[in-house]
C-alpha cells in the first residue's frame, strides 16, 4: 500500500510560481500538514518506506536535505523514520537538474517551445524514475508514503493500493490564489 500525500508547496516554490504569498499561506500550510500528521499517526510503526521528491539521496543525507527545503514536511518525514521507516533515495540528481534548468529556461523565455517539450519530457522521466524506485523498493506486504509536488503523477504497478491523504489539494489553492491575483489587478 503507498499513502500518497500531494504535498503543500514551500514558501520558495509558491513564491517562484506566483510571485507573491497570500496572507493565509501559513495559516493553510499549517492546517495542511496537521491534517496529514493526524491520518498519519494511525499508521506510525507501520511505514516500511518513505518517498519524498526531489531528494536523491537515502537516510540521514535525506533527512539534512529535506529539512533545509521542506521544514514542515521534514517534522513529519522524520517522525516517520523515528518509527522505523526507511527514507529512500526517490530521485535521479541528474534528472532533477536538468528539469530545474529547463523550468528555468522557460521562465526566462516562456515562448520557448523547445524548452517546453525539453521540460516536459524531462520531467516525464523523472516520474517514471520514481516509479521504478517505488516499485524496486516496496515489498508487497509493506506500507509506503510518497510526498510529491502536486500535479505530479507517476504510474504505478496495479498490484499497489493508493490512498491521497490531503486536507485539500495545494495545486487548487494555488490556482485560487493566481485568480485573486489577476482580479485585483
């Protein structure tokens, strides 16, 4: 079984995609990440694996990672390492790299379509790169969480159970907060 939790943007990544936070931003990040501590206090002891985007690396390299760009999901992902989880490597560095300098080249010229394709095959890769990881590494009988920027979907092997576990979707509290944007200007 893998929880699949649509993680909350941080603060850099809204910033970087809206350019300005709402005034509500750590009100809803923190109602957000207590919804999913408390479904997933039912299951401490329980997690074999732990998936994070993003992070490249295994076990403590993970954890140092993780707490300098997700704060609030690392208290979780931590508490779940604490009892007994392993925090597995979920990414390929290179893969990740390359994503970012194509996100990047888009941003500076969004009419690029090259750069466009170029990121969106790129990032097809990487999801698939990270459901090979999870299918490599969770056995059968063993429970997973998976954190994962929103509107990132991975194909998973049919045999595993997926369960969303949000208070409310991220991506449309995003898209909310563009559409107030635009309305007050």
């Amino acid at each position: 079984m893998l929880l699949h939790v649509p993680r909350m943007y941080t603060r850099e990544e809204f910033k970087s995609l809206v350019g300005v936070l709402p005034e509500d931003f750590g009100p809803r990040t923190l109602e957000f990440w207590d919804y999913v501590e408390d479904k997933l206090k039912a299951f401490l002891g329980k997690v074999h694996r732990v998936y994070r985007d993003e992070i490249c690396q295994g076990g403590e390299e993970a954890l140092a990672s993780l707490s300098a760009i997700d704060p609030d999901g690392f208290l979780i992902v931590k508490k779940l390492v604490k009892n007994g989880a392993t925090f597995e490597a979920t990414e390929d560095r290179m893969l990740v790299a390359e994503s970012t300098s194509w996100g990047e080249a888009i941003k500076n010229n969004p009419l690029d379509t090259v750069s466009l394709e170029m990121y969106q095959e790129t990032n097809r890769e990487r999801n698939n790169y990270v459901s090979r990881r999870i299918a490599e590494s969770l056995r059968d009988e063993e429970t997973g969480v998976l954190f994962m920027k929103p509107g990132r979907t991975i194909n998973l092997n049919t045999n595993i159970k997926i369960i969303k576990v949000c208070r409310f979707d991220p991506s449309d509290y995003l898209r909310s907060w563009e559409v107030q944007l635009k309305a007050k200007s």
